[in-house]
C-alpha cells in the first residue's frame, strides 16, 4: 500500500516536510526536536505505523517509551485508533518504569525470586510518612510535607544523575544520613521505590548477558519525551537499543523536570556522544497564533542550553499577549474571574502557576461564579497542613483561655521562650476554670520579660476573639510573632498568605472553616473531572503536553518566578542552569494557548511591594515598553 497517500485519504492527515523525512529516516541514532504543536504525537505513532505497514518491522520489533503515564497512554490510544483496523498484532507501549518494573518481574519468574513491595502508587503519601519519621529521628524536627517533597526529590536525583549522595547539595545538612536510613528501611521491610525500579533494572540490563540480549533484540526503540529522560533511564535505554535503532523526540526547550534529575544535556551533547547521531527539526507550530509563535521565540532563543532552532506558524498574527499589573492577590483573583467569564462555555481556558497553592484562592471565587474547574492535584496536603492547624488553634484558644490542651500544640509558636515544665506546671493544677495565661502569671510574677510576653499574648487573644478573620490572622502573624515561627519553616509561609486569601469576606472563624470544607470538597470533585469540560487550574509543570485557547498565567513576581535561587545562582556564580530551566517553564506555559495569553502580576504580595517577574519584560519586548527600575 502507498501509506502516504493512505494517511492523506483516509486520514486526512498531511505531512510536512520535516515529519516526512521524521517518518523515513533511518540510523543508528536520531533527534528529532519537535517545537511545542509541531504535531510530534502524530508523527511518533505514523512512524511506528509506516514501518510495519511498509514490511521494514514486525509489531514485536518496535518499542516505544515515554517519561508520562499520560503520554504513554495517549500514543498508544492515538496509533490503535488510526491504524488498529490495520495492525491487529500488539505494538508495546509503556512508560520508562512500567517496562522496568516488567523486567524485575520476569527475572523474579526466570529466577524464582520475589519481587519486593513497590512503596508509591496505590497508597499516597506512604513515601512521606517514611520520610518524616526518618528526618525526625535524624534532627528531632518536624518536616513539612514541601519540606518532605524536596528532601524525597533530592533522594530521587541522586538515584537518576548516579551520583554518591554526600556528593548532592541539599539545603539539608543530614541529607546524606537520611539517604542510608531510608535505603535501609526500604532493605529491612522488603520495599522499593520507583527509582528503585530503574536502578535494579540497570543492574540486571548490565550485568545479566542473557537478559539483556532478550530485551534488546528488537530492531527499532522509540522515546518520547526524551528532554525528560534522566541519566540512568538514558543507560537503560542505550543498553536496550545497542543492537537496533534508537530514536529519540523532544524538545530541549521544554526540558522542565531538573529537580527530578531530567538531563537534556544528553540530547543537547547527543553529537559528541555519538558523531554519526542524525537530528531533525519540526519547526512548524499549527497549534499557536503568529504573535504567540513570535513572542515565545524570541523569549527561548535567548536561552542558552539547548539545540538552535526557529519555530514558525502559518497561523493568523492573532492579538497580541496581554500584560496586567493588580493591586494585590485578591485584584489578582477579581481579574482572572473577569477574564474567563462565560467564555469557558465557548473556549477552552487554563490558569497557569508556579506555586501549586496559588490555585486555591481562587477555587472558591469560581465555586461562588458557579464555573465548572478542573485541578489536576487534590491538595489533600494543604488542607491538613499545620498551619492550618496552628490558626485555628490560636482562634479556639483565644475562645477558652482554659484548654490545656489546645495551649500545648502551640505555647511554643507565639515568640515567648515557655519552656516544657511550665506545661507540667499547668497539667499539675486544676486548670478547668483558670485562664491559662493568668496562672502563668503567677508562676512568672517575679520575670518582668516573661510578664512582658504574657502581657502581649493576654492583649492578642482578646483582640483575635473581638476579630474577624482577615484582621486575626494580621494579630496572629505580627502580635502573637506566629510570623517569626513560621519564617523558620520552608513554605509555611505560602500556606498562611494562601488561607489569609480564603479568609477574605468571612464574617466568622466558623465561617471560614465552612469556606475551607468547601472548596476541598469541590477540589476532590473536580479531581475526578474530565480536563476538557471545564476552566483548567494546574501549576506550569502540569499544563505540560495540553492546550487551550485562552492561558493565564498569574503570580509573576520576581523571586518567586524566576526563583530567588535561580537569580541567585546565575548572578554569583554564572551558573545558568537553573534560571535557564525557570525560562523554559514559563515558555511551556504561554506555548500551551492557541490565540490569547495573559500574564498577571500583583504589585504587592502580603501587603510589601513586589516586583513583576523579569520573565515578563523578556517575552514582551519589544511589543511594550517598560519602566526603566525593570530588569
């Protein structure tokens, strides 16, 4: 059969130039850098149909790999419903773990081995809990779930990058003691991990001969998403395609997961790896407007890790992307609301952020709008974050001054040094009817600092009591020194300023804990929603592979987006590495919409002003001019 002509008539797909020869080409190695809408699904799953259709590979001579569940699912859905009335034998499919987790199991069978227990998946947040009484019997602190997540990354990015864990730069101190005795419960419980999953499946790849003949029989090894890819899943990869073709799709501009120990500096590098490697270029955007394509261009091409290319369209020019200053993070809410109005029943809209909180505040805005929206995530870490806790703990403390138990959970967060026998102290007397702050006068009556300190925390829990929300959280944060505690703890502080904004126009604490029941119920729902019935709120990393008609991408502040890390990074030791990641975060971002974006940015962020992300200036000029302080 002419299987172009086929794809063109029966299809009705037609092929560019560049995915033709995507489609042909042959060689040991290949790239091909596919630009955001470039149709790269498309052409992965022609490619995959063309070699059997035309007799060059039987269906069990292709493998195909991505990095996502979600990609993985989509080529295998997208191939069988354009060529499964054609190609009847099964053509494999998979993400990078699933096939390794396949190859455990087949060596535990070959072997008569059990395979242990795989930790993440079914159970949520198994991994975390671990975790947390791992680093609290290391340091005797209590870990966030943020704090936990970057500790868990870091474990991650070691096993990826293979590299010793004394020799990675944690924020952590006992990061290194942490590693061991995580290895070792996981070794004394019979457990893995996923990354466990890519490790062992390394070893057995490498050292069992037989094996690794098996799995590396076939002819042709497809990766999509290959930007994505770490370091050891590129060695398992190399070892299954030694004997056949490799061919590699993705985007060194799209690169986004380095915290999980991705490395597009293989693809970047892939012709001193191999010399004779062959790279391709779909440069041909048909999802994005003219000035979108334009404007995204210009922002990347200044970047400086990555392959050159330019990306057109032959779309309309479109309008221009829009920039708007607001006031503060609840002008910030009030314009998004504006801005998707109705239209969410005409277009397809998505608002985009950094920081996986800042869709919160504006789920109940919507709720009360009667707007369908879609999250991706389910939050369940933020409802039950102690922060949360701890305000709620103040406003009933405020409310009976007699609980003892209430003033353990937080005596030691408002700023005064209470040491632990003042607890022992309160429990050894009959404190049902006694305000707890005034039997400790009694016990400090000779300490003028201590007095001093009960005499602020007496005059704030009376003002809290008198309060409405959005005034006691100000009292709790400033008066009772929460905000000292809370600076202390990484993203405490993101948690508050988000409830802060949840508590905005409740009259009452019961009132706002009603408010935040609410919107965890309606987040759950639309957990279970479909994401192409409804205005879509997810963060930048996981608006990666969708796009809609109308993106918002909101909270761009300087320090927050690029991150103060980054800038830091890239000024004092001109490592670009990360600022430069951050860059292409926010180009996968304005690269999901079709014809209309928007950035917002608040002038002031907790009541301090705030600079507009630099992101903005750069992908904007030279369409606006900008203050002279911007950088």
């Amino acid at each position: 059969m002419d299987f172009f002509k086929y794809l063109e008539d029966d299809l009705n797909i037609s092929l560019n130039k560049q995915q033709m020869e995507a489609l042909k080409v042959s060689g040991k190695k290949v790239v091909l850098e596919a630009c955001p809408g470039s149709g790269k699904t498309t052409t992965l799953v022609s490619r995959n149909a063309y070699l059997i259709l035309s007799g060059i590979a039987e269906p069990s001579d292709i493998l195909t790999l991505s990095f996502s569940r979600a990609s993985a699912r989509d080529m295998e859905k997208r191939f069988y419903s354009l060529f499964g009335s054609l190609i009847h034998s099964p053509v494999h499919f998979s993400t990078i773990h699933s096939f390794c987790y396949g190859l455990l199991k087949y060596c535990a069978k070959k072997y008569i081995l059990h395979v242990p227990e795989l930790l993440e998946g079914k159970q949520d947040g198994r991994k975390l809990k671990i975790l947390r009484n791992i680093c609290f019997s290391t340091s005797n602190e209590y870990l966030s779930d943020d704090a936990l997540e970057e500790i868990s990354n870091g474990i991650s990015l070691v096993k990826n990058k293979l590299i010793p864990p004394q020799n990675y730069k944690s924020e952590y101190r006992d990061f290194p003691l942490i590693f061991e005795k995580y290895e070792r419960y996981k070794n004394t419980n019979n457990l893995i991990d996923f990354d466990d999953i890519l490790s062992l499946a390394y070893s057995v790849l490498k050292s069992d001969e037989s094996i690794c003949a098996g799995y590396a029989a076939r002819k042709f090894v497809h990766v999509d998403e290959a930007q994505d890819v770490s370091l050891i899943q590129h060695k398992i990869i190399e070892l299954l395609s030694k004997n056949g073709s490799l061919f590699m799709v993705g985007d060194t501009d799209q690169s986004i997961y380095g915290f999980r120990g991705a490395d597009p500096e293989y693809i970047v590098n892939i012709k001193k790896i191999y010399p004779d490697a062959k790279i391709i270029k779909l440069e041909i955007n048909y999802r994005s407007t003219g000035c979108i394509v334009e404007m995204s261009n210009n922002f990347i091409m200044r970047n400086a890790y990555r392959h050159p290319k330019r990306m057109e369209t032959f779309n309309e020019k479109g309008k221009y992307p829009e920039y708007i200053a607001v006031k503060d993070s609840k002008a910030q809410v009030s314009k998004v609301i504006k801005l998707l109005a109705d239209e969410y029943k005409k277009k397809t809209a998505a608002v985009l952020y950094r920081n996986n909180l800042s869709g919160i505040p504006l789920v109940y805005e919507l709720i009360k709008n009667g707007t369908p929206f879609y999250m991706r995530d389910n939050y369940s870490s933020f409802f039950r974050h102690p922060v949360i806790a701890d305000v709620f703990n103040f406003f009933h403390f405020s409310q009976s001054p007699e609980d003892i138990e209430c003033f353990k959970k937080i005596y030691y967060k408002m700023g005064a040094p209470f040491p632990k026998t003042c607890i022992s102290y309160l429990e050894s007397i009959d404190g049902r009817y006694r305000n707890i702050i005034i039997s400790l006068f009694d016990v400090y009556w000779k300490n003028s600092y201590m007095q001093e300190h009960l005499f602020r925390i007496k005059k704030a829990m009376k003002k809290i009591r008198r309060s409405k929300p959005s005034k006691a959280f100000e009292i709790i944060m400033n008066d009772l020194s929460y905000g000292e505690y809370i600076k202390r703890n990484a993203g405490f502080s993101t948690v508050f300023s988000t409830l802060k904004q949840l508590a905005d126009g409740a009259k009452t604490m019961p009132e706002l804990k009603k408010r935040l029941m609410i919107v965890k119920k309606e987040i759950e729902r639309s957990y279970r929603m479909s994401s192409d019935a409804a205005v879509c709120l997810l963060t930048l990393h996981g608006s990666k592979g969708l796009e809609f008609d109308k993106v918002i991408l909101i909270d761009l502040i300087d320090g927050h987006f690029p991150s103060e890390k980054s800038l830091d990074n890239a000024a004092a030791a001109g490592k670009r590495m990360l600022y430069e990641e951050e860059a292409r975060l926010f180009y996968v971002g304005v690269t999901r919409a079709r014809s209309e974006v928007y950035l917002i940015a608040p002038e002031k962020l907790d009541g301090k002003a705030v600079n507009p992300s630099r992101f903005i200036k750069r992908f904007l000029d030279p369409v606006c001019s900008f203050p002279a302080h911007w950088n």
